[in-house]
C-alpha cells in the first residue's frame, strides 16, 4: 500500500519533533494565560523597576481602553463622615484607627495629597476598618476599592491579575516532609510595594488633618499598593519572587526555590533535614530579601529549640519573644488557619462555636461537620 503524503511529511520531520509533540508534561493539567493576565505580566515585566533607595516600584494595572474616572470626592466625602460620626461614639475603635493611620503616615505609606487640577483624573477610597475573628484588639484599615460611582469602581478599571499563589496542599505536605519545620512571613508585604508616582492620585483618601479626630478632613493618598486594591496579591507576588529569582547568584538556588515554591502570600513555610541547614537557609533568605527588596522576613517559628535560638528576639513569633526557649514550654502557633502545637510537633485543630446557638439541632450538626 502507498504512503499518503501526510505519512511522508510526519515521518520526515520525525527527527525535528523527536516525537515530543506526543510526550506529557507536568505544564499540561496547568490552566492556561488568560489574555488579561498576560497584559497583566507584560505590564509589570516592563515597569515594576526599583527607585534611587532600592526600593520596588510597581504600577497600578490598568485596563484598556477604560473609561475615565470621575472625580468621586463628594461621595468619599460622605463616606468619612459616616466614619468619624461612628468613631465619634467608639473611644476604643476611635484609637484602633488613628493608631493604625499614624503607622502608615510615620512609614510614609501615606502623604498628604497635593490639589488636583482641574481636568486631572484621580479617584478617592472611602476607609473602613476589618477586624480578625481571633484578634478583636487589632484592626486594618482596608481601601474600598469596589466603592462605585455613577456606576463604576476602580477595581472595574484595574487588571486583578493572574493567580500566583502555591498550591496550599503542596505547601503544608513540603512543610511535614523534613524533620526540622520552621514557618515565617514577610512584613507588611503589600506595603513594601510603592506605587508609581502618576498613579498615586487614584490612591486619594480622607482622613483626619494630623491625623486628629479633632480636627477637620482633608485629603490624603497612598504611596503604596493598597488592601482592597484587587490587583495588589498579585503586584505583591510578582515583586516577592523577582526579588528571590535576582537574589539565586549570590544567594542561592534554594533561597530563591524556598521563596517560590514555598510561600503561600507572605507567609513562608519549608522543612529541613536538620537545624544547621534550616538556619543557614533562613539566614541566608532574610539577607537576599532585605537586600534585594527591602523585604523582611520574621516572624520565625520552628519545632526546633536550637533553630528559634539563633535568632534575636525581634525576629521571632510573638507568642516566642517572651519565654524561655525549652521544649516543654513552646506555644502553639497558627499557620495558614492551622494550629501548629510546637512542643508536640502536631497540627491540631480549634474550632470556635457561637454558644448562644449550640443549642439549636442544625447548628450542632454543623458544628460537628467542622471537626
């Protein structure tokens, strides 16, 4: 039987291919680019840069085409004095806020906004406060980026970005492979990315002048990527793993694997074969993200006495800068919504119930589901 001419073009091309059309690769169960979020990449590619002080500059994603922004100021404007009409009547909330307000202006996170022309395009984020389930003393102070007028928002002009964020699973089970375990998280991680300084006005905010209740309202803007922004995990990832990818030269192709393949956001968890290892790695990780980002890394936590030891108490948990450092006195930390108990190096679980409806038979089912 004669060959068909497509046998003849596919056998003799047979030596270019090497038949590797037909093999699999880990990529092929991968979900492929989105357009917007290539557009996303290229954005930053090409224009998150480093300022004069070493510090990442990264621009606001935007669409385009979008439409233009109209001046919202007026409804932000009602928004605060929604917000101070409640801080007003809160003594403790009224502190929380302008105690986290005063961080973000002392760390130049925010600054006074210059006037807007008169054909300027910016855009104001009304505030408000969210608080952790587990931490009522604590608030974040979140930008409300989805705030729309005349039916639009800037999360609606902005490019979210694509997905960076590991594998939780894959994290935890690289986390448990090793003997020596240690978790870590990098500081404020959305604020170590500063936005582009003709982005800024769309960052406007008000807020208290000198940051007193007392006194009147007058505009502010950030000067970083933002809480609320829906861009920002995305603007954050970028920056944390170009920062370990530049740092592989001098510090090393584990420092940079450690930072990709094992964070999850801004908290960093990996597993070592002994404690030697796990400290030279940390140390050598917060040096390459310190210098190469300005990024730091703290926050440690390990199963192992010796491996907490060799770091100053400054860069340790919380609930281990307090105490003795001795197996038998190690708290235990929660980890991606884990309890991880370190003296008995097992991850336990709490779960929270609401008393006043344990009671009822749906809600002790539920609760039972959660176990």
């Amino acid at each position: 039987m004669e060959e068909t001419p497509s046998d003849l073009v596919l056998n003799d091309q047979d030596d270019s291919f090497g038949m590797t059309i037909f093999e699999r690769t880990k990529e092929d169960n991968e979900t492929g680019t989105s357009v917007e979020d290539r557009t996303f990449l290229e954005i930053m590619n090409k224009d998150m840069h480093k300022d004069k002080n070493d510090h990442w500059i990264a621009p606001l994603p935007f669409r385009s085409p979008r439409p233009v922004l109209q001046n919202n100021r007026a409804h932000a404007l009602f928004r605060a004095r929604n917000l101070d009409r409640t801080l007003q009547r809160d003594v403790l909330k009224k502190y929380q806020f302008t105690e986290f307000m005063q961080g973000i202006l002392e760390q130049g996170h925010a600054e006074l906004a210059p006037p807007v022309t008169e054909h300027e395009e910016c855009w104001y984020l009304p505030v408000f406060g969210v608080y952790h389930p587990r931490k009522k003393d604590k608030v974040r102070i979140v930008f409300d980026s989805s705030s729309k007028y005349k039916g639009i928002s800037l999360n609606d002009v902005l490019l979210t970005g694509p997905d960076l964020t590991n594998n939780l699973l894959g994290v935890l089970l690289r986390f448990r492979k090793e003997p020596i375990a240690i978790t870590a998280d990098i500081q404020q991680m959305f604020y170590c990315f500063r936005v582009t300084e003709t982005h800024r006005n769309f960052l406007r905010f008000i807020w208290y002048k000198d940051n007193d209740p007392n006194q009147e309202l007058i505009d502010y803007r950030m000067t970083v990527h933002v809480f609320g922004n829906s861009p920002s995990p995305a603007v954050a990832t970028f920056g944390l793993r170009r920062t370990a990818e530049i740092s592989e030269t001098e510090f090393g192709k584990d420092v940079k694997d450690y930072v990709v393949r094992n964070f999850y956001v801004d908290d960093g968890l990996n597993s070592l074969p002994n404690s030697s290892q796990a400290i030279d790695l940390m140390r050598r990780t917060q040096e390459a993200l310190k210098t190469n980002g300005d990024l730091r890394l703290h926050k440690i936590a390990s199963n192992d006495v010796t491996v907490m030891s060799a770091f100053s108490n400054d860069d340790l948990a919380k609930d281990l800068k307090d105490i003795k450092l001795e197996p038998e006195n190690l708290p235990v930390q929660r980890s991606l919504g884990l309890c991880w108990n370190l003296a008995s190096d097992t991850f336990t679980f709490d779960v929270s119930t609401d008393e006043k409806t344990l009671h009822e038979t749906r809600n002790i089912i539920c609760c039972e589901q959660l176990v």
